[in-house]
C-alpha cells in the first residue's frame, strides 16, 4: 500500500499511526497538494490527501474511510474502532469531533491564508467551533488512561493529531492550559514511539 500526503496533516498522520501500530507495510509518498497536485490527482480527482492506494491500484480518500478498511484487515480484538455497539458510535462520535475541529482548522487557516483579507465572519465562526469542541472534549475526556479504557484507539489518535496540528497551524489560538485533560491527552499520545515516528513539523504550503 501507498500513503500519500503529508504528516503535518492530522488526517494523514492519524492513516500513517493505524498503520503502523497494525504492523501494515506501506510506502508513504509525502505529496503535497499544492505542490505536486497533479502526482496526487493522478490517483485521486479530488486532489486531496491522505490517499490510500492499495495493492491493485485502487485508491481510498478520506481519513475514516481508510481507517474502515484497515479495520477490515485485522481481527476484531485488534481493531482501533470497537465492532459492537454501544462501544463503537461512542468512539465514532469523539473521533468525528475531533476530524470536524481538524476541519475547522484547516478552513480558518486558508481563510486566513489565500485571501487578501480574511472575512471576519468566517473566522470568528471557525474559531467558536474550535472552542466549542475543545469544550466538549475537555468536559468529556474520562480519567482512563485512554479514552475508552487502557487501550489506545483511533478516536485517541485523532484528538491528538488533531491538537498538534492546531498549536502548529495557529500558534496562540488555543492556551492548552486551559484544556488540562486534552493536554495531558496529548502529551501521552505524543510520547510514544509510534506518534515520534509518524510526525512532522507544520510547513504552510507555499
């Protein structure tokens, strides 16, 4: 398999930890999709990233709909995302606030980024749902080690995939001391080795 895209991008890196930590062999190609657009659009007409390209030449797009299939790859008691219910729609939820505040950011920051002056509307929005959601996460961030118990899942690698790359993106945005449960969040994902190896320092396209 072939990972396309940048792991300054929380939605590529949350691809690149799953796979990792399901001991999957890929190859990452770290496109850019403003720089080598058309390299990506070659495989996806979206021109977006992560891309997942598989063995037969098929390519996934979108960040949960990569991480479906992987799941699919692995038993049941390995897989990230529970299978039964109620565990799996309470992982999905927290996993999906967490994509929609990546989403959040990532709009603010070429709000910001393409325009000549940025709307003042927009950003204020982007920046009350960011808040929003931080203070729902916060509020319902549980004292196990992780997020639903002492097992790491994609709804944990999401959140802190996504935080990082909020502090990056948008230095001063958000005072993480405020968050202390997200921070702590955060700093325990960020300290293993699969989430040292699977990184990147932001590099805002040219």
């Amino acid at each position: 398999m072939i990972l396309i895209g940048q792991y300054d991008s929380p939605f590529v890196r949350r691809v690149g930890i799953a796979l990792t930590l399901y001991g999957l062999a890929f190859e990452h190609r770290p496109w850019s999709a403003f720089g080598d657009a058309e390299k990506i659009g070659s495989h996806n007409p979206l021109i977006r990233v992560p891309t997942l390209v598989l063995d037969d030449g098929e390519a996934l797009v979108d960040s949960h709909i990569i991480l479906d299939y992987l799941d699919s790859l692995v038993p049941a008691e390995d897989a990230l995302f529970p299978r039964a219910e109620p565990a799996r729609h309470r992982a999905l939820k927290i996993a999906a606030l967490a994509c929609g505040l990546g989403d959040k950011a990532v709009s603010l920051f070429y709000e910001k980024r393409l325009h000549d002056v940025a709307s003042d509307v927009w950003v204020a929005r982007c920046r009350a749902q960011i808040g929003a959601v931080l203070d729902v996460l916060e509020r319902e961030r549980p004292p196990s080690a992780y997020w639903f118990g002492a097992a790491i899942g994609h709804a944990d690698i999401a959140i802190a995939a996504v935080l990082r790359f909020v502090i990056e993106a948008h230095p001063g945005l958000v005072d993480m001391n405020a968050y202390p449960a997200l921070k702590a969040h955060a700093a325990r994902c960020e300290a293993m080795p699969v989430f040292q190896a699977i990184q990147q320092p932001f590099i805002a396209p040219a």
